[in-house]
C-alpha cells in the first residue's frame, strides 16, 4: 500500500467506487450505485460501452427480459441506462495500474488525464480470447499472420469462407459452433482439431463426424499447418483469460482456472475494498444476465460497506 499524501496524485473528486469496465457488469453496478445515491464512475478502454456484447452480431436468445435483441442492441441499452443514471463515464481510457492508497485507490492509465481516486474499485474488465502459444524463437507480443483467428465475434461474421480449407482448433462450444458456420457459409473443408470434445450434444451432432480429428495435434501457425497439412484459416478458440494485468499491484488471489477469486456473496476479493464482477471472475455461468446481476451484487455490498450495514440482499 502506497501512502501518497492527498492531493499529491490523484486530486480532485475522490468517487464512492471506480469501476473498471463498461460492458453488462461494470454498467450494472454503475447504474446501481448511481440510483443508490452514490458516485461511482466508470472507465472503459473503448470508445463505446457495452463490452462484449457489441462482438455478439446475433440474436442474444439468452436473455428472457430483451427478446429479439442483437448483441449491439443490447450494449445500446446499457449505454442508455448509465446515461439516464447520471454516471460519470470515461471512454477511451485504458487502465494501467492500480494501487491501495490510503483509506481508498488510486486509478492510472492512458486517456487519463490524471489520476483518479476512489473509496473502492471494482474490476469489471472481462476475458480475452486465448490464442496459441507463441512460437518458442518468436519475441511477444506477436501479431499472428493472416489467416490466423481467435476467439469468437464479429472478426469471425466478416470472413468470407467461401472455397476456403479451415481449420478448428478446441473441443468447446464456440469450436463447434464456429465450425458449423464455417459450413454454412460455403468453406470448402473443415476440420475440427480437438484433444477432447466439451461443447453441447447440439452442437457436436450437427457437426459430421468426418470433419472432426480428436487426440493431439501440431500447429505452426506461420506455415498455416495443423499436423502438416495446410489451411487457408485456422480458427482457435481455445476459451478465455482474464484481462487484469493492471491489477497485478494488488496481488488478489485466483481460482484454479486463473479467474480473481471472490467472496461469493459480496464479490468482494481478498483485497478489502476491492471487488470483481462478471467474467473477470466466472463466479456464474458466463453471459450478460449473470453479469448484470453480478453488479447489484458489488453495488449493494459497497453500499453496505459505505453505511456501516451488515450486507444483506
Ligand atoms: C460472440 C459472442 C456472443 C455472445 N453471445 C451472448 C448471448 O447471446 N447472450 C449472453 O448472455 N451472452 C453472450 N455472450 C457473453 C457475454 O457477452 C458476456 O458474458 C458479457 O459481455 C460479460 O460481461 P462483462 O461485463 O463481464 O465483460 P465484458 O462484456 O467483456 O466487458 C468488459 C469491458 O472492460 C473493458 N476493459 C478491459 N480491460 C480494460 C482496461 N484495462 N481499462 C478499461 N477498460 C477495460 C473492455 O473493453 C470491455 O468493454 C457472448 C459473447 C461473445 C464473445
């Protein structure tokens, strides 16, 4: 913990909570804090809030109170309610680093014009794609040649596959799932490489058997090979990690899959004060309804935490 003296880094307002983040979680409890009469402000390294919902160019079937909603009309609605909450928002800023000081944190990063302050943070930073591992004589970060996509979203819609011999590596639904699109879009091959399948019977029966090689296998991505034999794409999807370097300062604890660890009914970490909602934490199944709800849960343990309450829901 960094004992700075006040106004030294971080003058002016000093917020209830910093909220890092602006997809469904970060939104969600931005807009309670706000409706709870509190000052939360929130950051998101885009130019647009609504995280990860804006790669989603589908119906989002998920949620039961949006019916027939896109991913992009779904983010549009976030944006809306944390404008009609009043909340103070910063776009464009990427957050760097973040530390303990004093009886609050401290929030530095680029579009940050000075640093911010706050009586607690809440990291709501969601996941990134896993991608392969970086070559051994290659220096990271590596910008992967053409051909090469990770992760699932609207990189994947662009593509066209038509006549194009793909590639599938990962046994999850999104390898599934992206394989049969593959299909439908007119690629001309694709085969699926997993060393075990996990994704949903739906996915997997739709997908012909033919198309699917299971055991271990070797990519070189620069060759654009699996097990020697050349693709025009090779598609991974290869599940997802938490995207909070900049935390690192606060030495918070993970959960064996590498997500930050919480306390289930606050979602506060073993940092007191500090809290981690939606995918940066996997505390639920992974969607946008856990994730709204994830943010009521920090707003009300923050609450609690500000009044002097036992936290109750
Ligand atoms: C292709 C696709 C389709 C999906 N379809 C559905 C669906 O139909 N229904 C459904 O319920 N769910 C769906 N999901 C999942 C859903 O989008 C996520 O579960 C949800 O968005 C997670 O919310 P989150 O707030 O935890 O994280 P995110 O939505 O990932 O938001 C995190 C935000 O943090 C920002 N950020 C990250 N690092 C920093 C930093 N250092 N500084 C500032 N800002 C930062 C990011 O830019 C991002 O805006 C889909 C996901 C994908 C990829």
């Amino acid at each position: 913990m960094t004992n700075l003296p006040e106004p030294a880094r971080g003058g002016g307002k000093n917020y209830d909570a910093a909220i890092i983040g602006g997809g469904p979680a970060g939104a969600s409890c931005a807009v309670w804090l706000a409706r709870l009469g509190f000052s939360p402000v929130l950051i998101e390294g885009r130019d647009v809030l609504g995280g990860l919902c804006r790669s989603n160019p589908f119906l989002d079937e998920w949620n039961a109170s949006l019916p027939g909603m896109t991913g992009p009309q779904v983010a549009d609605n976030l944006a809306l309610s944390v404008e009609r909450a009043g909340v103070a928002v910063r776009l464009s800023c990427v957050v760097e680093r973040v530390e303990a000081a004093g009886q609050g944190f401290i929030v530095t990063g680029s579009g940050l014009a000075e640093p911010l302050r706050a009586r607690h943070l809440v990291l709501a930073t969601g996941v990134r794609a896993r991608s392969l591992a970086v070559p051994a004589d290659c220096a990271a970060p590596l910008q992967w040649p053409e051909g090469i996509l990770t992760g699932p979203g609207e990189h994947i819609v662009a593509q066209d596959f038509r006549g194009k011999r793909v590639a599938v590596l990962g046994g999850g639904d999104n390898a599934f799932e992206n394989a049969l699109y593959a299909l439908e879009k007119g690629a001309q091959s694709v085969q699926l490489y997993a060393r075990n399948v996990r994704a949903q019977r739906q996915f997997v029966s739709k997908l012909p058997q033919a198309c699917v090689a299971l055991g271990p296998y070797a990519v070189d991505p620069r060759a654009r090979t699996v097990n020697g034999q050349a693709y025009d794409m090779i598609m991974v999807f290869y599940g997802w990690e938490p995207c909070v370097g900049f935390a690192d300062a606060l030495g918070l604890q993970r959960s064996a899959r590498g997500f930050i660890a919480t306390d289930m009914r606050t979602a506060q970490t073993g940092c007191p004060g500090v809290y981690a909602i939606g995918e940066v934490a996997q505390r639920q199944h992974p969607c946008v309804v856990t994730a709204l709800a994830d943010g009521v849960t920090a707003a009300k343990a923050i609450q609690a935490r500000i009044e002097g309450l036992p936290f109750s829901v």
